[in-house]
C-alpha cells in the first residue's frame, strides 16, 4: 500500500459515526471513529511519563486499532453480526 493509499485508508475514520453513540445520540451529535483514535492517542501521550508504560507502543495501537472501521463500519454487540 502507497503512502496515498494509506492516507486515504486514514482519514475514512473521520466519516464513520460509532454506532454505540447512533443509539442514543443523532449522528450530529455522535463522535467518530477518528474522534475515537485522536482523544486515545492523546491519552497515550500522557503516558510518557509512567514507568513501565510503553507510550510509543500505545499511541501506536491508539492511532491503528479502528482503521479498518473506515472500511467495514463500527459494530457493537447490538448489531448482531454472526461469528463467522
């Protein structure tokens, strides 16, 4: 995957709504994926300083970890998506 690819593939967080907040909230008010990522790298930030935490694994992690929700869609255990 290209760095433009890649970018794209990114930024697709910022459009998809978390479905757990679309049950109470309308979309207007509901944070996105990206939210999401932003407010959990930033904690990882603040973790720099606690020994034995390795920050730059966690904001690793934080910045990764939803990606493919850009792509597939945020599921909860609500939406009844089978194991398969």
């Amino acid at each position: 995957m290209n760095m433009n690819n890649f970018a794209a593939l990114a930024g697709l967080v910022t459009k998809v709504k978390r479905k757990g907040w679309l049950r109470y909230l309308p979309a207007s008010e509901c944070e996105s994926v990206g939210d999401h990522s932003a407010k959990i790298a930033f904690i990882s930030l603040a973790l720099r300083n606690i020994e034995g935490v390795d920050h730059l694994k966690c904001l690793q992690m934080a910045l990764i970890h939803d990606v493919a929700e850009g792509i597939v869609g945020d599921f909860t255990p609500y939406c009844g998506v089978s194991a398969e």
